[in-house]
C-alpha cells in the first residue's frame, strides 16, 4: 500500500504517482530486449499494421466489402467508433501499438520484479494516452457536444472545475450521501474513546444475544463503515441480527495533533484497548474478534503480544482478506524496495529531520485508482468531463473516496516490517509493545476468508495465514474482489464461494480439492461462529455499562472527519 513520493506535510496525489511510473520507466531505460524477441514483434507488428491500413483504406473509399471492425475493447464500445473510419483507425492503431509494447515489456531481459514494474508503467502510460480521453479523438463524446449544443462541454467543465475543487475525480454523486444520515446507520452509540479510536457498541435486533461479545477491527486506512453501508448489505447489521452483541472499532482520521502515532500505539492503545473495553461491558474473559484487511493484520499483532503476556482473550478469530505472510502482496509489490522506504522513514518516519509526518489519504486513494485507472480513473475522466455526466450515486465509492490519513512512524513500521521484510510470520522476529510476537501462540479457532480475484491481497497470499495461525480453522474462498467479495448479503443471491478444501498443502491444492456453493459465505460464517458465541441471554437493555456511559449516538465523530 505504498507509494514512492511524498512530503512530511503531503504531496499532489497525482503528482506523486507519475514520478512513481516515472521512475519505473526510467529504471527501464538500462534494460535489453532480445533480438529475436524485437525481430518477431517487428514482423508481427507490421503485418497487423498493413492489414488495419489496408481496411481503413477501404472504409474510407466506400467499398461495400469493407468490414466494420470489431475492436474488442469496452473503451471503444460505442457505435461511433467503429462506423467512423478515422475513429475506427485511430482506435485499431492504439490498441495495435498497445498490444505490442505489452509484449515488448514482457520480453526484455530482467529480473520477474523488474519486469513486472516495467510492465505496470507501460500499462500506465498505455491507460493514460487512449485515444477515448480526448475530446479530439473521442466521436461519442464529439456526437454528445453536437447533440446538446454543447451543453456537455460546459457541463464537463463545470464537473472538471468541481473536482478540481475537491481535489480528486469524482467517481460518484457525493452530495447524495451523508455518513450517519444514509451510510454507517445502523442504531448504535459511542461507548467508549481515546485519541486514537471510538469504540461503537450496537443496538441489538434480538430479544437474546450470545454471552460472548463481538469486536469488529476495521483497516485503519479505510473507514469502518464498508462494513455498514446500507441496511441490507451491512455486515455489521447482518451479526447483530444474528443474535451477537456486536462492537467496532471507529479508528480516528489522523491530524497533526497524533502523527507521531507507532505502530506499537495502534496496538497498545488501538486494538487492546478496545479488546479490554469489550471485555470490561460484556463482563467476559473471552470474546469473539474479527480483523478486516489491515485490521486483520493490527487484530492479530494485538492477539499475539497478549499471548506473550499469557492471555487468551479470543473466543474466535475472523480474518477477512488480511495478509499475515507478505511475501505474495500483488501489484502493491511493484511500488516496495529498500529506497523507497527509506524515503517514506526521512520524510515522514518516526527519525524525520523535520519530525513526523501523515502519510495523506487522498494520496493512498489516488494509489488504490490507478492500480485498476480505466475503471476507477479514466471511465470518470471520460464520463464526467468528456460527456458531461454526473456520476450516478454509488454507496461503495461514495466510501473509496472518504479517504483517511495514517501517521507517518506507524505506516514507515508497517511498511518495512511487513511488506519489505516479512518478519511477522517469523515466530519472535519482532517485538510488539515490549513482546516477542509468535502468532502461533494464539490459543483459538480461526476463520480466514479471502477473494479470489482481489488485487489488494491475493488470495493466494491470504491462504498462507492457515500455516502460520495454529488454532482449529477454516477457509473459504469467495468470488470477486477485495470489497464486493466481502460485502456480499446472503438476500442478494450473489455469485459464490469455495469450502472445504484439503489444507495443508499450497492453495491451489485447496481449490482443487474445494466445493463450489451457490451465494454469500456470511452463512457459513455465521454457522461457524455460532457454538464460539457461548449461550443466549437476555439482550442488554442500553449500551455500555456503568463505566461506559453512551457519549454520543453512532456513528459518532471520528467517522466523520475529512482527511
């Protein structure tokens, strides 16, 4: 979840990304393609040139027996460019000479991690230079500007002048939404704060509830409230109407006032702390946790330092797409070395010259886009500037731009200790809070779940955490991606997921060895965690208890500050 430029005091987004790409580019600069590889790529090159040439030639004269072009790109999806012939020749060229430096990056000579990077900035710029960005180039957007006399033009310009406003492409109405009005609504109040989080108890939907109470640790570089966004796709709603007392942690969008925040404080005073409050409302020794991506990771770095001190605080431990082994971290590997943490450590570490720093979240927001820039960067450049169009509302995005900040010494840690180094699947390697850390000395049953076609942590690598967790477990796999596979009601019908595979072996075996079933895994979730939950008692009647007193109705504050 790096990036490679930055300021102690934050940076343009964009800015800083394209000196990312660049910086790949030129690292390219040094690197041979062999020449037999260049000598095929030529041949082929020119043939398909010569053929493109030959039909626009063609379409252009008229001929009845020139073929309309299938371009096979959804980019270029719209009549309009296959029935204009100089639209339908520009589209073919791109995605000709696209096609070919693709394979070119694939072909030079280098190391897997060089090439990859080389691959991804071709990528990049091949994203950026389509010819459906220009409104020169672009016949739906040029046909849209006549059909409205011009009315989209000065539409997309006002949209254009917005977002720059903003300070980011709006991938979605955002004066639709409010957080706590229709998004994060579910009935709850704060019980419980410190600098650095609120802790959200929720109303139950149930007459009983289990003993065991439910803590929810979301990823500090999101807010909490994916896991909450409408009635019928909230998994936070979704637990408590299945009989649990549910809690969640509301981390704070950091400011200045706490950029010198450690990891070991989002441990001590972050995680712990919320596990002790649980523990202290719901008068149990033990209870049920759940950590989502990065707070998958913070959840079980918390149960670990709590093991070495001999506690035993979780009943059930959820992990939902977290990485405990980073040694397969997908396309984010691309962006981490040694000098590019370096760099994040002198401008916004804990030992910065100038002092700490924020890593800003709109800069960790524009690095999220462009891992995936036609759809969440360019389909918007298109859409709403070129044509004119709002944005439709969108709960989910609405959410990806509500970006947060992160305190420079706390990511610097994470970033070397995990992504770089991989020292936290090493049993007592690193030392949390003044403890060894072994996550193998977790004493409970986990459930790992991951997505099978997540960009952010490859299933693959989510896999890897049931070799290093030593409690009773199970995995299941479900489809999509890193959100969508998450956030998937069992009342949406929605694609499906894997159980049951062999474990033990490499992930691939468990896919092979695994059941497809129809639906959302919340149900198998569900079934697993019910007999961990401990008996049915009467449902509190308020929140918190005598030295947790409501401070104010959920979402509370901290969800709603703007980085």
């Amino acid at each position: 979840m790096s990036r490679t430029s930055s300021s102690p005091h934050g940076s343009d987004p964009a800015d800083a990304f394209g000196k990312a790409v660049g910086g790949m580019l030129q690292a390219a600069a040094g690197l041979t393609l062999p020449h037999q590889a260049l000598n095929s790529l030529q041949a082929e090159y020119l043939k398909e040139a010569a053929s493109i040439w030959n039909g626009a030639v063609e379409r252009f004269a008229g001929k009845p027996e020139a073929e309309t072009p299938k371009l096979g790109d959804r980019r270029f999806a719209a009549g309009d460019w296959a029935t204009n012939p100089a639209a339908a020749f520009t589209a073919q060229t791109y995605l000709l000479n696209a096609r070919t430096l693709l394979k070119m990056a694939d072909a030079i000579e280098g190391d897997e991690k060089t090439r990859a990077r080389v691959r991804f900035a071709v990528q990049q710029w091949l994203d950026a230079a389509s010819p459906s960005n220009f409104l020169a180039l672009n016949p739906e957007a040029q046909r849209k500007a006549l059909d409205t006399k011009g009315e989209s033009i000065a539409q997309g310009l006002a949209h254009l002048w917005g977002d720059v406003q903003q300070g980011h492409v709006s991938q979605t109405d955002e004066s639709v939404f409010e957080v706590g009005r229709n998004v994060a609504t579910s009935e709850g109040a704060v019980v419980y704060e410190n600098e650095l989080f609120q802790l959200l108890e929720y109303k139950p939907l149930t007459a009983k509830v289990h003993e065991r109470p439910m803590l929810f640790v979301p990823p500090c570089i999101n807010k909490y409230y994916i896991l909450d966004l409408q009635p019928d796709n909230s998994l936070i709603r979704y637990t408590v109407g299945q009989g649990h007392r549910v809690f969640v942690v509301s981390w704070r969008n950091p400011d200045t006032s706490i950029a010198d925040k450690t990891w070991d404080d989002y441990i001590e005073h972050g995680a712990i702390r919320a596990i002790r409050e649980v523990q202290a409302i719901g008068g149990t020794e033990q209870i049920d946790t759940l950590g989502f991506c990065v707070g998958g990771t913070i959840l079980s770095t918390a149960l670990a330092v709590l093991a070495a001190r001999g506690e035993q605080p979780a009943a059930s431990v959820t992990l939902l797409t977290t990485l405990l082994d980073f040694s397969n971290t997908g396309v984010l590997d691309l962006f981490i070395d040694e000098p590019a943490v370096q760099l994040r450590e002198v401008t916004i570490g804990a030992d910065a010259p100038q002092g700490p720093g924020l890593l800003r979240g709109k800069e960790l927001a524009t690095t999220f886009s462009f891992l995936r820039p036609n759809d969440l960067v360019w389909n918007y450049v298109v859409g709403n500037y070129l044509k004119g169009d709002k944005p439709p509302p969108f709960d989910l995005l609405y959410w990806n731009g509500d970006s947060t900040n992160l305190p420079g010494p706390m990511f610097c840690w994470y970033l070397r200790h995990t992504y770089l180094q991989n020292e936290l699947r090493q049993p007592n390697k690193l030392t949390v809070c003044g403890q060894k850390v072994d996550l193998g000395k977790i004493k409970a049953p986990v459930f790992v779940y991951a997505s099978r076609e997540d960009h952010i942590v490859p299933w693959q690598a989510a896999f890897e955490s049931t070799k290093i967790v030593k409690g009773k477990l199970r995995f299941v796999l479900g489809a999509s991606g890193h959100i969508a596979g998450v956030i998937n009601p069992p009342a949406a019908k929605k694609r499906s997921h894997w159980v049951d595979g062999k474990l033990g072996g490499s992930a691939q075996q468990w896919f092979d060895s695994a059941k497809e079933v129809p639906g959302s895994w919340w149900t198998d979730w569900a079934a697993w965690l019910k007999p961990h939950a401990g008996k049915m008692i009467p449902a509190p009647r308020g929140y918190g208890d005598r030295k947790h007193k409501a401070i104010e109705p959920a979402p509370g504050r901290y969800v709603k500050v703007k980085a």
